[in-house]
C-alpha cells in the first residue's frame, strides 16, 4: 500500500496523499494517490482547504526626539469579471446569503471570546480579491496584479487599516481543469454555505499547527471593528477572503503633495505616524510572492513628527526620514495633521500611511490606516 502521508513540495507540510491540495499553502498534490482518473475504481477526489494569514510585519519605529537647546483619491475601477464553468447550470446560494452567514460566524465566535462584534463594511476589495484567487486557483494575499491587501482596500476607497484572512476549498488548477472536462472521476462538489462554516472552524479551531493560530488571532483582534468578506465559487472551487477593519473615524487625503490626516479619533490616543514603502505592483512581484503565507507593510521610508518650540530638534534616525508635519492640531480627539508626503518619496512605487495609536487603558498599539498613495513617473 502507497504511503498515505505526503510533503508538500513548496512549503514541506505534511498532508494526507488523498487530498487534492496541500492545505496548508494549496499547491497541487502531485502523487499518484490524489488522482482518481475517469478509468480508476471506487475513490472520490476530496476537497482540501488552503488558508493564509496576514501576518503583517510592519516594523514601525517611534522615532527618538532630543531635546537640546541651540542658539540658533478613489475613482471607478474596474472589477475582475469571471464567469466560473456551469456556474449558471449549478444550484447556487445567492451570494449575500453566505455573506451573511460568514458574519454571523465571525460575531458569534468573538462574542465566546467576550468581543464586541463587527460590523459589515462595505468596501469592495476582499470580493474582488475572492474573484482574483478564483481565476488564478492561487490561495494568495498577493493580488495577481501585485497589489497587497492594503493597497486594494486603499484603492476601493478603504480609510481604515485592514489585515486579511484568506481561505479555499477546491481542487488544483490542473485538476480543476479535469473535474470541469469529466477527466477526473466523480469530483466532489462544493456545498458552499457547509464549506464557508468549515473554512471558519478551521481557521478558528484549527490553526494553531499550521499558522501559529494567526486566523484566529485576526478574527479576535479586539481592535477590529468592521469585516468585509468575499466569497466566490462554483461547483469545484471556493475562495473565502475576510477583510478585517479598523475604522476610528480617521480620514487619509493627498492633495498637491500634501497629506492630511484628520478626524475624530474614536479611541486612543497617536503613538506615531509612519510611511511606509512598496515597489510599484505588477504581475512579476505576484509570482515572486504569491506562495508566501504572510506579507509584511513594506520598507519603512520615513517617520512623520509634530514642530517643536524653538531651540529644539530631533536627532536624524538611520535608516529613514523624519518628517517635520506643517500642522499637527490634536484638540482632545480632534486631530488634523498635515506633511509633505513628497519628502518621504525617493522612487516611483506605493507609499503606505500607517498612523498608529495607544489604547490608553492597556497600552496596546494598533494600527488605524493604512493608505496607500500610488506614485509613478517621478520628474527627473
């Protein structure tokens, strides 16, 4: 008899040889056991699931300040439009529905960890990166464009800061291929409102060996206080992405070069604002990273600080920039700050704002944006 227990061959979990996928990265299993030819005898190819965590490493500095005297914007964009295969012929459940019922997952088991729920949100990109994992059959938090979670929730007019989950059920590319042309003996089919409640067990319950309980850790943030979760799906495969917010009524604008920040901060109180620097996306950067189970919030470029009384200034970090803001008005909660965003520019590519805040009765920090500025063509 076949060993029944296979390595991946590009992340090295191990895995029972029956399933049609490695659950923990979703690379195609490739052994003899996991395929059941039209020709072969008694076995149903199984569905495995694949998850990846956002486990953001954002290496975010408080810069050092001595104090030494001297003398001296969003527009329309266009959608991925896929048609899966039968999908039209299949009995489907109306996508609102497992929406719905992914919400109510994600309230009722943060409310066994004594959270507050969070709300629905209506930003747009954890659908179209659900779309985007469906056509490519690629559990990724890439965006085959090259974009990261961040800038597509940016890019849809998302304010807040966002950290993603992302899950599948289904079969490799190749044999997905094969159960939609009848090559594959009798494919099991996706029941999606059964595999959306397993998909969110397993990242719940589940997730400790194979990603340090990161899902789970996501979904019961205490900081978190919207979702928006994509769905999308046909009879062979399902992408699940859940899009976790922090909205704290803080706004991001860019206008003739100048960033502002304002708001009224709904809790906590500013820790620091930083800059944060990714290469232009692209298809290349996709490939290069979308087996990865973790991204990180890019290079840190430059960290912005408020004008000090005179005779005072702050030591010049290594490594990156400080930026003097032209305002910083914190009135209680109130807040407008404002900074030259181009100081922190230094080659075309996408500039993150992260302004980070302290809860004041834990002192925990988290993260309450996440906007991305898309800068190409610099002057020479």
């Amino acid at each position: 008899m076949a060993d029944r227990w296979i390595n991946c061959s590009v992340c090295g979990s191990r895995y029972d040889a029956y399933l049609a996928v490695c659950p923990h990265c979703g690379e195609g299993n490739v052994s003899d056991q996991s395929l059941s030819k039209k020709s072969s005898a008694g076995r149903k190819v199984g569905l495995a699931a694949g998850i990846a965590i956002a486990v953001v490493v954002a290496v975010l500095f408080v810069p050092a300040l001595i104090m030494v005297l001297t003398q001296t914007n969003e527009g329309d964009v266009p959608g991925i439009n896929i048609l899966p295969p039968k999908q039209q012929e299949s009995k489907l459940v109306p996508k609102e529905e497992l929406v719905a019922r992914a919400l109510e997952l994600i309230n009722n088991d943060r409310a066994k960890f004594g959270l507050p729920p969070v709300q629905q949100s209506t930003n747009q990109a954890a659908q179209i990166h659900a779309e985007d994992v469906f056509k490519n059959k690629q559990i990724s938090h890439w965006m085959s464009n090259g974009e990261k979670p961040y800038m597509t929730y940016t890019v849809y007019g998302g304010m807040g800061s966002v950290s993603q989950n992302v899950a599948i059920a289904g079969f490799s590319k190749a044999q997905y291929e094969e159960c939609v042309d009848n090559v594959l003996y009798d494919c099991e089919k996706i029941e999606p409102m059964s595999t959306i409640e397993e998909l969110q067990y397993e990242m719940m319950y589940k997730d400790a060996e194979c990603c340090n309980d990161g899902h789970k850790d996501n979904i019961l943030n205490k900081y978190h206080t919207h979702v928006s979760i994509g769905v999308y799906y046909d009879e062979y495969y399902l992408a699940f992405v859940q899009n976790f917010e922090n909205n704290y009524g803080i706004e991001v604008t860019v206008n003739d070069e100048q960033a502002r920040i304002s708001g009224e901060l709904l809790s906590g109180s500013i820790e620091y604002v930083n800059v944060h620097y990714d290469p232009i996306p692209d298809a290349t950067l996709y490939e290069e990273n979308k087996q990865l189970l973790a991204y990180s919030a890019g290079e840190l470029v430059a960290s912005v600080v408020k004008p000090l009384p005179p005779g005072y200034y702050y030591e010049k970090p290594e490594g990156y920039r400080l930026i003097v803001a032209n305002k910083w008005n914190v009135m209680e909660n109130n807040i407008e700050i404002s900074f030259n965003l181009p100081k922190a520019v230094t080659a075309d590519g996408v500039y993150t704002i992260y302004m980070v805040v302290k809860d004041s009765e834990t002192g925990d920090t988290f993260e309450v944006t996440s906007y991305s500025v898309f800068i190409e063509s610099l002057p020479n």
